[in-house]
C-alpha cells in the first residue's frame, strides 16, 4: 500500500503544497504505509528536491511530457491513469485547486475509484481511513469511512492544515514515463488571469466587503481599512458578480479558502459558502446594520450599524 500526493507542475503555490505533504506524511505514518510525492508536468528538481527532503518525503515521481507544460485536464487525466496502472496507489491526494475540480472526478469515474472532495480531515481508526469533509456548501461537515478494496482519489481543501516541516535525506527522484501521443485537449486555455503579489489565502488580515456597502465606489473603504492594518482587502461572490471587486478577491467555497488571525465582514450577511472560506479564521470581526444576520453565530465581536460609518471610523481611529 502507497500513500501519494499528487502535484501539478513546479510548486510555485508552495503553501497548497507544503500542506499536501504534511497530510500525506501523516496519513502514511498512521497507516504505516510508503509514501510517495507524484509531480505531473515540469517542475526545477533542485526545488523538488529541496522541498520533498523539508518534509520527510523520500521517493518522489515526475512525470514530464510537452502536453503537460500547462495544466491540461485530458493530458493529466492520462497520465495519472497510467500512472496508477503501473505503480498502483492505495490513496491519490490532491490539493482541491480549480484544475483538481476537474481532474479528481474523472480520474476516480476511469479508474472506478473512490472519490471524495472538499476533505478536510483524515483519520484512520481501527484501520478504517475516515475523512471529514464539507457538505452542503460549507453548512455543515460529514465524515466518510471510505472503503479500502480500491483506490482512493481525496482532494483537500486549501488550508485543511498548517505545514509541519519534517526535514529528512535528500529524497530520491525517479521519472516515470507516459504515453500522451493519443491525448487532444477538448478544452483549450485562451488565457489565465495572472495574480501578482501577496496571496489572499495567506494574509493574516482581511478586512472582506459584501453587498451591505451598498455601491462599487465603496468597496475603496474596505481597501483602506486593510491598509491601515496592514492586511489585504477581500469580497463576497454577489459582489464580485456584480463587478463591484475583482474575482481574485473573493472570499467563498468556490473560491480563496482562507485562515487569518484576523477576519473582518463588513456588510456581509453570513451565508454558509462565504463563511466555507473564512470559518476558520482566529478572529471574525462582523460589523452589520442587520442585528439577525447570520454572521454574527460565526463572529467573536460583533457591531450592529451602517458598515460605512463603522468603517470610515475604524480607519481614522487606526491612522
């Protein structure tokens, strides 16, 4: 039995990646079994390299080919098919990026695997692997005892732990070799949106925006806020739809998972796949004219009033 942690290309998210392997160690210990890091598409070997002995992994795969250069969904469907068929795996985990949404599902339905997203826990008890994963958009959790007579395909949510550094020998990298002559893409990649600069995922201050502002030209209050604080500015979906903020700005299920030490929802009612992405915040700070938005079962301090005078007022306060 193989414990792998599957990666796509060179870890230049190296946060998404540093958790995978820290899961991936663990469950491996628990089950007493080897364990392996797959990378599928190119990757540098000296930060593979550097990374996998950081985090006690000793074996890692790479699979290269031209067709895997960006993340393809078809070409990486294949490839890791094929790669289950020669060194077969017990348990395939996967950071649960927007190219694994994809991937995941159809890797598992080929292979008749079992299959399980939005994981944020694993355990295994008696010898059972069970694995506690959102449900109903982040309303609730579930724990799945998954069944161990096939393989086991998990995605993991972003942030489901901290990396734990778990520094060994230098890991040995092996190539393994696959057939993607038949593979055409039936979807092609016009573009992709390119983000620069810190990482919303990994701030420890957001200060977050939602339909309560009212207008577009408000959402610079929320900017300055998260200035003033040093932290970074974030969104919920209905106003990112309305193209009042950018998308990579969105705070939700669907989008950035987050775990700052401090949260700030200014005009934002509470729904259950907004708070997927930030519930797991040290602090959420809830400022909200409704006294019943749902926000405030999740919040530790709560303000009850016009989230525009709240905020113009903390800001000045701040400066």
């Amino acid at each position: 039995m193989t414990v792998v942690a599957g990666t796509f290309g060179a870890p230049a998210t190296s946060g998404e990646t540093e958790e995978l392997l820290t899961i991936a160690r663990k469950l491996s210990a628990a089950q007493e079994t080897d364990l392996r890091w797959l990378v599928v598409g190119p990757a540098p070997r000296p930060a593979i390299e550097e990374l996998g002995a950081a985090y006690g992994i000793t074996t890692i795969d790479c699979i290269d080919d031209p067709k895997l250069e960006a993340v393809a969904p078809d070409a990486s469907v294949e490839a890791l098919a094929q790669y289950c068929a020669s060194r077969p795996p017990a348990t395939l985990l996967l950071s649960q990026t927007f190219d694994a949404r994809l991937i995941a599902p159809r890797l598992a339905g080929r292979l008749n695997a079992t299959v399980l997203m939005n994981a944020l826990e694993l355990k295994v008890a008696g010898g059972a692997l069970l694995v506690t994963a959102s449900a109903y958009g982040g309303d609730t959790r579930a724990v799945y005892e998954l069944p161990g007579d096939r393989l086991q395909v998990i995605a993991m949510m972003p942030n489901a732990t901290t990396p734990e550094p778990a520094p060994g020998d230098t890991p040995i990298i092996e190539d393994v070799a696959v057939d993607l002559s038949a593979v055409n893409e039936r979807i092609r990649l016009i573009e992709r949106t390119a983000e620069e600069g810190p990482r919303l995922e990994d701030a420890q201050i957001i200060v977050s925006g939602g339909r309560g502002l009212g207008s577009a030209d408000n959402f610079a209050l929320v900017e300055e806020l998260a200035q003033a604080l040093g932290g970074m500015a974030a969104a919920s979906r209905p106003i990112v739809d309305d193209g009042w903020a950018e998308s990579s700005r969105q705070i939700g299920l669907t989008d950035k998972i987050a775990r700052p030490s401090l949260y700030i929802a200014a005009g934002i009612s509470g729904a259950s796949q907004h708070m997927a992405g930030c519930g797991a915040a040290k602090t959420i700070v809830a400022i909200n004219s409704d006294p019943d938005a749902p926000i405030f079962r999740y919040a530790r301090y709560g303000i009850v009033g016009d989230c525009l005078e709240v905020l113009s007022e903390l800001t000045r306060a701040l400066r």
